[in-house]
C-alpha cells in the first residue's frame, strides 16, 4: 500500500504549489474523523473551511447524491429541471429571503453579488454610469479572482496579478463610524463577512453589524453579508446576521450548502435588487443543474432535521470556555462564535503552523492562519466527549 510519501512526491512534481498542506494524505472521512492512506485517524477541526458541517460523507446526502445522479444531473439553464424551483423555495422559507440566484463556488456568488449590486445601482438608485462604488473591509476574505483579490488586502493575495478591478473602498472592520464617512452619491454596497474567518475569526464589536444595517437603509445603500463561511450553522445560528437581529439585502452562502459533496453556492436577496437582472446578463451552465439542487435541499435538511445549529452554539460555547482553561505562556486570546473558533498567540510562540504540526501529531487537524492563529472549526456533529478528547490533546501540545 503506497504511503504518504508516495502522494506527496506525485503532488509535488505534478501539482502547481499554491497550498502548503500538512503532511497528511487522507483517504477516507466519517463525521469528525478522516483517515490518512496509512490509517492515521484524525478529528477534522477545519471542515474543509466549513464546507463538511453536517460530517464528512453524511449518508442521508450521499444517497440524494446517488438517487439524483442516476436520473438527472444537468441540463444547463437553457432549459427547466424539476429539482431548481423547489431549492430556490425551501432555501427562501428557511432564510426569509425573497429570490435566489445559483451558482458553484463562494468567489462566483461574490462576484454575481458585485454585478447585482452595481446594476442595481445604475437602475434603480440612479448612480452615473460606471461610476459605481463598493465598500468593503480591510483583512476581508471574499475569494481568489482578480476582482476580489483586487480589493484584499493581504500582500501574499494581491502581489503580481494587478492591474485591478477599480470601484472598491477599504475601510476598517468594525467600524461603523468608518463606514458612514466612506459614503458618497456613488456607493451601491457595503460588504462584509459577519465574523472575518480567513483573517483569524475576527468578531466585530457588539452593535456593529445592526449600526452598519441602519447606515446603509439610511443612504440607500446595498447590505451584502459574505456567509459562506459563517452561514448554515456554524456561528450557532442559520445565519450569523441572526445574533444582531438583522437581515442584509444580499446573503452569499456556499461551502456546507452541500455539506461537502459538490460545489454549490447562492446569493440570497430581495426581488428589489434581484429583479434588475434580465435574462442573459448573467449565469453559469452549472449553476443550479438538477443534481446541486438535490443536494443542497438534503444539505439543508439535516442542517435543521438533526438540530445540528443548535449543536453548534451549545458545543461552541462549551469548547471555547474549555480552551480558556488553558494555562499556556504562549496563547494570546481564545475567541470564537458557535464553532467558529481562533487561538491567537504570542508572537514570541514561533509561529502557528509547528502547533499545528504537533497537534497532527497527536490525531487532531487543525489550520494556521496569518502566521500567529489556529482556527478551529470541527463539523456540527461533534459532542462533548469529542471536545473532551480534543482537549487532552491540545493541553500539553500548548503547554
């Protein structure tokens, strides 16, 4: 049996190097755990960036998986499937929003979010052609295509691929008083992740977000929340909008939409801003085929179905107040949302990834970020004795 070192050797000669995963070749996954090729078990504490919420290869979305493969699995937007009108009606009930607009990855939903929102600008709110802005925040992670990396600010994501897509402003996140100052006649949206995940779960202060729903009703400007990491359970809510009690005019959600099976994404929104769109002026031969939408409704299903939401906030909170029991000289902040949490260390530590090593080591699976966090986000089915066993490998690793 070829070990790890046999695939790693093949991904380095054949593969382009744009990750720098650990030294794990996994091969098989069940709820929390995945197996390496030489049978290493180990918990999952990434979910593949949230996209394995409801456990790896969950059997009730494998069989919809299997049912709609043997019937039916596109037909292109050109024509009609039985499976598209009844996803776009139980995702709308579940998130109150008023029309849906399919696609595959997270960066295409926030760039047909970036489309919508400046057509919508130029024909309903009446901005002057191609003058159209959008803000969004500084450290934010909204994808990798040019559009988007345009207005990142991470060097390592903008270094080499300009010239850029102009009309974006970058202001801090959190601050409500920035974004009131950014608006002008020209503004279409504001954009934003509820918590930043890729910038080391970043949570805004209490009141930003609703300050920032109220700001942008008052100049008529767009709300566009980026959930696909922080939606569909993982902050403890359905949406992570819910915990400050607002609703954005646009909602992108993807990643568990399908709970780890295919690439399924969607922006959620208002007929308002949803109806500028005609027919032609945007879209994707995948995007909405018969077998995502079957999919995407088992996902969703389970997600409410086997009450993993609640899960998630009650496990949350339970892994976050064991985390800070931790005595370490290394450990700067513990912080979290549902099971959405950061550990952020000193920069005397020496760096996130070599805890990251150890504690794969150890059977745990865990992702560095920004060189000084480990964020850990296991799937929504994992249960105290799960933490329990997570901690007795995570103590002496930091201590």
């Amino acid at each position: 049996m070829p070990n790890n070192e046999y695939y790693m050797e093949m991904e380095e000669q054949y593969g382009a190097h744009n990750y720098k995963p650990l030294d794990a070749v996994l091969n098989k996954g069940q709820g929390i755990w995945v197996w390496d090729v030489e049978g290493n078990k180990y918990m999952d504490c990434l979910s593949a960036y949230s996209a394995v919420n409801q456990g790896h290869c969950h059997p009730k979305i494998m069989d919809a998986m299997v049912s709609q493969a043997k019937s039916l699995t596109l037909t292109s937007r050109a024509f009609r499937n039985d499976q598209l009108g009844l996803f776009y009606k139980e995702i709308c009930e579940l998130t109150n929003s008023h029309k849906v607009l399919p696609m595959n990855s997270g960066a295409e939903a926030v760039e047909t979010a970036i489309k919508v929102a400046r057509k919508w600008g130029y024909k309903v709110k009446g901005v002057e052609e191609d003058k159209a802005e959008i803000i969004v925040c500084a450290n934010n992670f909204h994808g990798r295509t040019i559009t988007i990396v345009g207005f990142s600010t991470d060097p390592t994501a903008r270094d080499g691929f300009g010239p850029f897509t102009p009309g974006f402003k970058v202001i801090p996140f959190g601050d409500a008083d920035a974004l009131e100052k950014a608006i002008t006649k020209n503004t279409v949206a504001f954009m934003a992740e509820p918590v930043q995940g890729e910038a080391g779960v970043i949570i805004p202060p209490d009141g930003y977000l609703k300050s920032a729903r109220e700001i942008c009703s008052k100049n008529n400007v767009m709300m566009i929340l980026d959930e696909i990491q922080t939606g569909l359970g993982r902050t403890g809510r359905m949406l992570a909008e819910e915990h400050d009690g607002i609703e954005s005019d646009l909602t992108l959600v993807g990643k568990a939409l399908s709970g780890g099976y295919y690439p399924v994404s969607a922006v959620l929104s208002n007929s308002e801003v949803m109806d500028v769109l005609q027919p032609g002026e945007h879209g994707s031969t995948f995007g909405g085929n018969p077998l995502a939408c079957a999919i995407a409704r088992t996902a969703l299903k389970i997600l409410v179905e086997e009450k993993l939401i609640e899960n998630a906030d009650e496990m949350g909170k339970y892994f976050i107040t064991e985390l800070a029991k931790i005595n370490s000289p290394h450990v700067k902040e513990i912080r979290g949302r549902g099971l959405m949490i950061g550990i952020e260390l000193h920069k005397e530590a020496g760096g996130a990834r070599r805890f990251c090593v150890e504690l794969m080591k150890r059977g745990m699976l865990c992702k560095e970020t920004h060189e000084h966090i480990i964020r850990i986000a296991p799937p929504l089915v994992i249960q105290k004795s799960d933490i329990g066993w997570a901690m007795e490998q995570i103590e002496p690793v930091f201590k």
